[in-house]
C-alpha cells in the first residue's frame, strides 16, 4: 500500500496501491484505475495512448484491462475483458492489433458436435463472447448443428487446426 495522496481525473484518492513499477492502482470513493508514470505511459503505443481519454491515466471500466495487458502486469481475464472492450467500443478499435500479438493462453472454441464426436472446425477465438456469439448464429447451427462455446488452455498447434479436437 501507497500512502501517498493525489488528485486524479476522479477526484482525489481513497487507495494507492503498487501494482508494479511505475503503476499505481487508485481509487476515489466514486472511481478509479491506473496512474502510468511517464516512462510507462511512453511503453505504450501512440495509437494506445491516442485512445486513452486521459494521459498517463487508465479508467477502471474499459481502459485498466488494456493497460495492464499491454503492460504485462495483467492476467488471462484482464485480456479477455480488454479484447471485448476494444471489440465493442469504436474508440478502442485501434488497440486491437496491439491486443491480438500477446500470447493468447486463455482462449475459446466454437465447438460442433457430429456424430457425437466433438470437431473444432473455426479455429480459436480470443473471448468468451466471441465463440457464444457465432455459436448462436442461426447460420452456424443450421450448417454445422450442436454447438457449444467451451473454454481451452492449451497452446500450440492443438488449438490452431482447423477440424481438430480443442
């Protein structure tokens, strides 16, 4: 714990806590995020940063788990809550590309059953609510009946094929 005070886009800290170096974790009694020193902000890409609302700062809700993942100071949830908020909001689009280069670890499959042998025939998505959303497709079932959206931790080549077992 931090015991430092300091005024933030939220108003002024309740909590500081070290999350790593140069990455302070604050909260307010209404808000929080991360405070980025400048070095830290500077490891960022100019397009991360561009779609930040605030320098050297990320906001709990859509920015934190961007920050941390870029950062390395995240953990698999941290990506996934990040892939889906730079897939959902515009202003965190450009992010993506940065996002999809780290290693994928906790990841997902659209799996089909036929015949009762379960076959991974689309490869791998980065979150949750990618596979549910094409599992659910109305084209995708027609096409390739039961599916199910089932969460894998291998990697390697056992998750890439296509038509291979998750």
């Amino acid at each position: 714990m931090v015991t430092t005070t300091m005024h933030t886009p939220w108003g002024w800290t309740k909590d500081v806590v070290e999350v790593a170096e140069g990455v302070l974790r604050v909260t307010t009694p209404s808000h929080g995020g991360l405070k980025l020193s400048r070095e830290r902000w500077d490891e960022l890409p100019s397009a991360v940063q561009d779609a930040m609302h605030t320098p050297t700062y990320a906001e709990e809700d859509c920015e934190e788990p961007i920050v941390r993942t870029l950062l390395g100071v995240g953990d698999d949830g941290d990506r996934e809550i990040a892939l889906t908020v730079a897939g959902y909001f515009d202003r965190y689009v450009p992010v993506l590309p940065f996002l999809r280069r780290y290693p994928p670890g906790l990841h997902y499959h659209a799996v089909a059953f036929r015949r009762g042998l379960p076959t991974d025939p689309f490869g791998r998505f980065d979150t949750r609510v990618e596979a549910e959303s094409f599992t659910a497709a109305a084209e995708t079932m027609r096409a390739h009946g039961r599916m199910e959206a089932i969460k894998c931790t291998r990697t390697g080549p056992l998750c890439l094929g296509k038509e291979g077992r998750p």
